[in-house]
C-alpha cells in the first residue's frame, strides 16, 4: 500500500500533459476541498482524476476485496462520501467541478476526445462534468 501514489499518477500525468498542449493552465494541489489534481483560476475550475477502486466507481475495473471486507467498505464508502461532501463544498464556493475516473484514461484511443471533451468544458458555462 505505501507504494499507491496520492499524487502524479499515471492518469493524472496523461491528462496534464494534454491539457497543458492544449493551452490551459493550471495549478496542481491546491488547498481547496478534497484537494483537487488540476486547479484552472482562470476558469474558476477543477479537475479530479479518480482511481476507480479508491473512490468506488462501479466499472469493471472496481472489485470489493475479498479480504478485510469491513475495514475495505468502511474505507472505500467513507472516501466516496468525502468526494461528495467535497463537490458540495466547491459548487457552494463557486467552483466549477469535474471528475475524470481512470477506466476513461486506460482506452489509449479516447485520450484526445477525453482531453478536448475536458477543454471544451474548461471554456463552457457548465457547472459539473464527469468522464467515465
């Protein structure tokens, strides 16, 4: 478990990198509720790019463990309500929010699409997006 990164993961290093040759710029981390991976001021956005099993999305990626059952479902369900009490936080504060969950990011020929679909949010009036 000490080897699981919180930060720059691969997914969230993919998009960065599309986004940035795309022409937005953005801030990383920054102290906002839930700590989103890609903050955009200029947009008043924020971008989180999810692990599928960390933040319980129900794709075929995610799988309840087999062992510790009670501890992985408490764990799990307390992260997936911490998101959520975090878009609340951010839609009340102003803050535009979208979620981009890693099953999106492994089809390596949706990359583009999911980038432009991404952009193309950034620069609309929308509050909320998400890519799965």
């Amino acid at each position: 478990m000490s080897g699981i990164r919180g930060k720059n993961t691969k997914p969230e290093l993919i998009l960065r990198k599309l986004l940035h040759a795309r022409g937005f710029r953005y801030r990383l981390h920054a102290k906002l509720p839930g700590k989103p991976d890609l903050v955009f001021p200029k947009h008043k956005a924020v971008l989180f790019v999810h692990g599928c099993f960390w933040h319980r999305h129900e794709c075929s990626i995610f799988r309840w463990p087999g062992t510790r059952v009670e501890f992985w479902r408490t764990k799990i369900n307390a992260n997936f309500e911490r998101d959520q009490r975090n878009v609340q936080k951010l839609l009340g504060h102003g803050w535009r929010v979208g979620v981009v969950w890693e099953c999106a990011t492994r089809d390596r020929k949706r990359l583009h699409t999911i980038a432009n679909k991404c952009g193309a949010w950034l620069n609309s009036n929308q509050d909320q997006l998400e890519i799965e």
